[in-house]
C-alpha cells in the first residue's frame, strides 16, 4: 500500500524521540567504492546510530552478476534482511554518511522494490545527526532473525532493454550524475567501456536537490522547480539512471516527494549499458 509521499524522509529530532520504539529498525547503509580504501562496514563498527545494523548493497545483491550491486532475487533478499531483524511489521529507517544520503537511497528503493513500503531515510546522514550531537555507540548490534516476506514489484525497475523500450515511447530518462561524468568529461570510479551518457537522456544532478549546508533534501516546492527547469513533466513516465544505481534512487526519492511514487530505476545504469555493444551513447 503505497504511503503519504512526507514518510519517505524522518528528521534527526523525530528519530531521536523515536529509538527505542520497538517497531523501529535502523541500517546503517554507508558504502565506499574499493577506490577510495574506506570500508562501511569498519565505519559501522566504529560509531553508528544506537541500535542499528549495517546493511551493505554490495552484499545485498545478485552476486552472480558481474555489476556492481544489482538487485538479488525477492527471496535472498526476504532471507537476508531477516536475518537483519526486521520483518514487515517494522518501521525501516536507512541513513549513511555520505553527503545528502546515496546508498541509503538505493536501499530505501530495494524495500521499495520487494513490496515494503514502510521505510524512510534520515533526512541529513550521520553527518546532520552527530553535528547535532545526536547520540551514537561503537558495540556492533547482532539482531535476533526475523521472518520477511518479499514481494518484487517490477514496475520500480527498468533494465537497459527497458530503458531503451521506455525512451521510444516518450518516457523520461533523468540521470543523476554530475554533468562531468554526464557529458564524457570526467572520468567516473567504475571502470566503463565508454563515456557519456544514455542518448535523450536529461541531466538532473542528485547534489542539486540537496541543501549545500546540511545534506537534508529540498523542501517539495524547491524540488518541483528543479525538475521543472530541467524540463521534466512529472506526469509523464519517468525512468532514472546513474553510473550504477545508487543516486538514481536518490532521484525516485525525490520524485517520490513530489508525489510520484512510479518512477523506474534503471538497475544497471552506466555500468551495464556502456558495456553493451548494441547500445548507443552520446558525449
């Protein structure tokens, strides 16, 4: 059932009040490329929200695909997110460290994806959270398993045959990268085929949504005038993509703000459709 587009987001001050509500589950979802030798998982186990558990996108994925981080089947996710604790009666609240949120973003669209609607990103990170010297403990959590049922909804996610198949009947193509690694002129942290971006594609970039001060998202008024100066109509069909389907979710997050809770992410992103050879790409 889908949800008031405001439940998307919770801020530092709600979820201070809230931590030891027993429906609560909180993940921390900080994730690092390799490139950059920082591990979120060490990050975790150094100081995390209290009662959190790290959730790691590159672990929570189909580990038999070669790209990075794509989505697993309904029922290794339901079998791993259990084991995590959380069954569907919780309330999910994701955050991580990087600037305006990120991966937590791609996890609030994978419970999304697997039929649980009742999940929220904190608004602000860890970042928000310890300047305001919110509390944060350093002893690892171990949860007692949980049963989750998962259920796919497949029309929050877009393969690149899709992507292709969407862009010939008008829908909206939307990428969140900065407009160097948009345009071919930076080169990204993945290692690509090629440079560019999708042909018809629009560059909306992900930080441009996102207060420069405190990382907490756009109030819904900003958030429609961005995408309306980009030339996005948001009652048409709209897909996101990336470089491999982290801040295109921040994008969904966004829109699904604004009230449309539809919007397909393009799992594999960049990553798989630069490496295809039937592909067009435009720099």
């Amino acid at each position: 059932m889908s949800r008031d587009p405001s439940d998307a987001l919770v801020s530092s001050e709600w979820l201070a009040q809230h931590l030891a509500d027993p429906g609560i589950k909180i993940l921390d979802c900080t994730w690092h490329h390799p490139s950059t030798n920082l591990d979120g998982r060490t990050q975790y186990r150094g100081r995390h929200l209290p009662g959190s558990v790290h959730f790691d996108i590159d672990q929570v994925a189909d580990k038999t695909n070669p790209l990075p981080h794509m989505l697993p089947t309904a029922e290794d996710f339901a079998h791993k997110v259990g084991l995590l604790g959380i069954s569907n009666a919780d309330r999910v609240i994701v955050y991580d460290r990087h600037y305006g949120g990120s991966a937590a973003g791609r996890v609030w669209w994978m419970f999304r994806v697997f039929g649980h609607d009742n999940v929220a990103l904190l608004d602000g990170g860890f970042g928000k959270w310890t300047k305001e010297k919110q509390p944060a403990e350093m002893t690892p959590v171990r949860p007692a398993p949980a049963s989750f049922t998962a259920s796919f909804r497949p029309e929050l996610v877009a393969t690149s045959a899709q992507v292709q198949g969407a862009l010939q009947s008008g829908a909206q193509l939307v990428d969140a990268r900065g407009p160097g690694k948009f345009d071919g002129t930076q080169p990204d942290v993945f290692t690509f085929k090629r440079q560019g971006h999708i042909p018809g594609a629009i560059n909306l970039p992900w930080a441009d949504l996102v207060d420069p001060d405190t990382g907490v998202l756009m109030a819904p008024d900003a958030l429609a005038a961005r995408f309306a100066a980009a030339g996005i109509d948001l009652a048409k069909p709209i897909v996101t993509t990336c470089a491999s389907g982290i801040i295109s979710c921040m994008l969904a997050l966004a829109l699904y703000r604004l009230g449309v809770p539809t919007v397909a992410v393009h799992d594999g992103a960049w990553a798989e459709w630069s490496q295809l050879d039937d592909t067009p790409a435009a720099a």
